[in-house]
C-alpha cells in the first residue's frame, strides 16, 4: 500500500529521477548500509544472522554493480532505492530492515559527504603532483632569464624558475583549499533522519568511527539540509580551475609565433582542419574553457541553497550534477596539465633575448636616482623623459650619451651604462621572494619544503 493511488505522471518522474547520475553513490550507498547494519545490531535491531545475512546481500549487490550486471528497475527513482530494492530481491523481506532508523534525508547526505571527502583527497593528490612537476621544470630553469609582463607589456625580467614557482604556489594554497574541503565534509549525517533525529537510541559516534568520520553532526536538522561541504569543495575546484586556466593561457601566448618562448609536444596539440601548417595548443586552451564550467558548479549549487527553508528540500538534488561535473573536470585537467607540462619545452635564446629589452631596466635607472638623493616620484619623472627620448630617436636606453642623460639630470654618470647590464637587472632584485638567484634558491628550498609537508600530511 501507497499514499498514493496511481503512478507518477512520466514526465514527473524523468523530473523527479536522478539515477541517471547518481548511480557514482552507489560503493559509498553501500559503505553506508553496511555500517548502518553494524549499528543496528548493536541496538538490538538485528541479530547476528541478520546482519550477516544482510552483509552477504550487500556483497552480492555491490559484485553486480561493480561487474555491470546490476538489474535497473524501469522507474527507479534512485540508487538508493534501487540498491534497497535488489537487497530485498536478493535476501527477501529481512533486506527492508535495513531502512530501520534511516532516512533517505541522512543517507544521501552521508553518501555525498563521504564522495567529497574522497575527491578532496584525490583533487589533493593531483595537485600534490603538478606541484612537484613545476618544482622540476623551475629546477632545470634556474638560471634561464625571461621577460615579465604587467597588462602584457613587457615589464621587468626575471628568471623561468622564479616565474614557474607562481604557479607553484598558487597550487599549494588549493592543496589547503581541498583539504579544508575535506575537512568539512567530516560531521556524520547518518542518524539525523529525515530531520527530527530517530525513534532508535544508536550509537551515532560508533558509525562515524565506523566511517571514518572526525565528528557527528550536532543537529539534526542542519545535518539534513547541510551541503556546506559540496559548496566548499565546490569553491576550492573552482580556484584552482582559475589557476589552470592562467596557466593555459600563458602556455598559449607563449607557444605563438609572437612569442616563441616555449613549445607543446605533439601529444598535447591539435592540427587544423584546412590548414596542413598549424599546431594548435589545444590542451592548454581547454585548461581556460574548463574554468568557468567548474565555476558553473558552485553558482548552480549556491543559487539552488540560497533560499531554501530547512530543512531538506528536493531541490537540493541539484547538488550531484553540478558536484560530479567539477570533480571530472577539474581531475581531468589537474592530470593533463601536468603530462602536458612534462613534455613542453622552451626556448633559451629566445626567452633571453626578450628578457635583453633594456627598456625593462627603466626602474633600475630610477632605483639609481634614488640611491644619489633623489626622491622617487622626481626620479620615474626622469627616467620617463629618457624613455621617451630614446623612442622619440630610436635607440636602446645605452645608446643614449653621456650629454643626453646629462639634459635630464646631473646626477647621470657612468654608473647609468652599467645599471644596464642585463646581469644586474635580475640579479638586483634582492627583496624576499624576489627573483635575484640567491633569493630563487632560498624559494627553491622553501618549495621543496612545503612538497614534502603536503606529502607527509598526506589525504587523511
């Protein structure tokens, strides 16, 4: 018997149906069952050949849907149902008992709890190794002057290692971001019901431990309407696919004719339809395009969660589509990223040649400025009428002579031509963090450092 009469309408029911994803839920369904009979024995619920019983049911449950033989009803609303349904099949009427003091509320909240922890792990992973490729590639290329760039013009040089070591670090505030997301997937849900708590006195704390959960949701109306972790693993992807997005954008720009710094192997590039000349950085431009669909997931969720009342709502199964779509495409991209990094190649004498525009040594002249007394904001004044007269005349900054600098101040001496070796560019650029060698092998250190602890922490 039903509180219904007649069947769903069949187009509420595609509405209402989420099989057609959620079926990734189905090993932590079963984790969950398995626990939550453990539970129920001890309460008193089942007895020993019961749970035994129901253990060897969900064993053979989860051999179909491991193998692909597991048979989907027509009209299954969703896994969780399917998988309870099979066990009944599968072990008779005593597989019913196993929904005693569950709440599909609380189970599904535990499910995705327990797939955010795991993906948060698995995301932390993947960036633990594009970390340690970038450390790799900043070692090899130390020493390799480049230029740097604000608003895409070329701006100062520094060294391929310190530039590359960007990324690095960027990497290494998302390996916090997803453990952070991990950790806060880490409050039980199970044993809240569907929102009021349950009729059964079970030992919540024994199936987080169970579980491997750090905690148990204090109450139970926020463990059912909870979905804070999926946002914050949701927030975390959603950075980092930012990341590697600017990251493919750099490795486009500089993989183009204009730039010639660097070149991505075949295994990560494209030809063209019409075209028989072109190699097209396809990796690298999907690593952009992946970023705002990741960032879709996290709008999609905390546009569904903004109005809700508490506590649990249907909309709410809007949570899962939006959740695995980043997972796929975020760990898709973290992987790529760094085999295309493993294999993409720059070019010295290029990178060194763009980094020889002495014009990227106009701060240098006006640091010089400064040293011999005069204030900074009168010294970029000077500097900028050197620069403007060397473009008016179309020279380098060291073509100009000694009565040219004179003109724009008397504090211009020899010492101009030699702030001007390309050498003391880099090298003068001392501060913490900076790029001069000395402080790259200090950051070098502190990277290799900063690896190590993320890999001794480890995904718990």
């Amino acid at each position: 018997m039903s509180r219904f009469r007649d069947p769903p309408d069949p187009l509420f029911a595609r509405l209402n149906a989420s099989i057609g994803f959620d079926r990734r839920l189905a090993p932590y369904d079963i984790e969950q069952s398995r626990a939550h009979a453990r539970a129920l024995r001890a309460a008193g619920i089942l007895d020993a050949d019961e749970l035994a019983r129901i253990g060897d049911g969900l064993s053979t449950v989860a051999d179909e849907l491991d193998g692909g033989s597991f048979p989907l009803e027509e009209g299954e609303e969703d896994i969780h149902m399917a998988i309870e349904h099979r066990l009944i099949e599968v072990i008779g009427p005593l597989g019913g008992k196993l929904h005693t003091g569950r709440s599909r509320n609380d189970q599904v909240a535990t499910d995705v709890a327990l797939y955010v922890r795991d993906h948060a792990r698995a995301g932390g992973r993947l960036i633990e190794a594009l970390m340690a490729r970038l450390l790799e590639l900043a070692e090899r290329h130390v020493d390799w002057p480049m230029p740097g760039y604000t608003h895409l013009q070329r701006a100062q040089p520094v060294y391929l290692g310190h530039h590359l070591l960007a990324y690095f670090w960027m990497l290494g505030r998302d390996a916090r971001r997803f453990a952070a997301a991990r950790d806060s997937a880490g409050e039980l849900p199970l044993g809240s019901g569907a929102l009021a708590g349950l009729n059964w006195d079970l030992d919540r704390e024994a199936v987080a431990r169970d579980l491997d959960f750090d905690s148990v949701a204090p109450n139970s109306i926020d463990a059912v309407s909870n979905r804070d972790f999926v946002l914050d693993y949701l927030s975390a992807a959603s950075i980092c696919a930012m990341h590697l997005s600017r990251l493919g954008s750099e490795v486009v720009l500089w993989s183009s004719d204009e730039f010639s710094f660097c070149e991505v192997d075949e295994d990560f590039s494209s030809g063209s339809s019409i075209m028989p000349q072109k190699k097209n950085p396809d990796a690298a431009e999907l690593l952009r395009a992946k970023a705002p669909r990741v960032l879709s997931g996290f709008l999609t969720l905390a546009g569904v969660m903004h109005g809700l009342p508490l506590a649990y709502s249907k909309d709410m199964q809007e949570d899962k589509e939006a959740l695995f779509d980043a997972v796929d495409n975020l760990e898709l991209c973290l992987e790529a990223a760094e085999r295309m990094l493993d294999r993409l190649s720059f070019d010295r004498e290029g990178l060194a040649e763009a980094a020889a525009d002495e014009f990227a040594a106009a701060t240098d002249v006006a640091d010089l400025l400064v040293r011999k007394g005069m204030p900074f904001r009168e010294a970029h004044g000077v500097v900028g009428g050197l620069v403007r007269e060397a473009l008016e005349h179309g020279k380098s900054l060291s073509e100009l002579t000694p009565e040219d600098l004179r003109r724009h101040s008397e504090l211009l001496d020899d010492s101009y031509y030699e702030v001007l070796s390309p050498a003391s560019w880099l090298e003068s650029k001392g501060s913490a963090g900076g790029t001069a060698s000395a402080r790259l092998a200090e950051q070098l250190d502190a990277a290799r450092a900063t690896l190590a602890e993320l890999r001794e922490e480890g995904p718990s």
